[in-house]
C-alpha cells in the first residue's frame, strides 16, 4: 500500500505482465525492490538488475539484460535514480 500508484510490466518475448504497485518510495528501484519485483547487484554504475518478477537474464550465457523503458522509451537514467511520476508507465523488456 501507498500514496502513489505507478504501472509497471514485464515484458519477456511475446508475452507480458502488467502490475499495479502501490508506493511511498520516491524512486522506481527502491519500490519494485522492497516489492521483490526486481534483483541485482550494484557496482560503481549503481544497480545492475539480474532478475525481474523471477526471471534471470544473464548476459555473459546469454547475451540477455532487463532494458528500462519509461513510456515506451528507453530509460534515460538507471532504475536506482528513476523518480516515480504519477501516470507515466514503467517497463523492463528481456532485451538482446
């Protein structure tokens, strides 16, 4: 539960998942971590997400990573500095 509410997919392959989340986090990384939504690691970049809604893309196997889109566009700024704005649309799409 929270004041704000966002929408947030994933998107793998031809299939997606849409989420409500409720939040009173301010930034995108921090409510979809606290919601176990998303996982990884951080480095000198900040968060470098691994597995979204359970789902591991590795890039050294596969050449595999999670691509931040902000209202269908690529992300400008990481998922660990991304200000939640009310009515914009967050997606991680398995990208190649």
């Amino acid at each position: 539960e929270g004041t704000t509410t966002l929408t947030f997919i994933v998107e793998v392959l031809e299939n997606s998942v849409t989420f409500t989340v409720n939040t009173d986090k301010k930034i995108l990384g921090d409510a979809l971590m606290e919601l176990g939504l998303i996982d990884g690691t951080f480095d000198s970049y900040g968060l470098y997400v691994k597995v979204v809604n359970g789902i591991t893309a590795d890039y050294d196997k596969n050449q595999r990573y999670w691509a931040l889109y902000v209202n269908d566009a690529y992300a400008s700024s990481g998922v660990d500095t991304t200000e939640i704005k009310a009515g914009e649309i967050y997606k991680f799409v398995y990208s190649k």
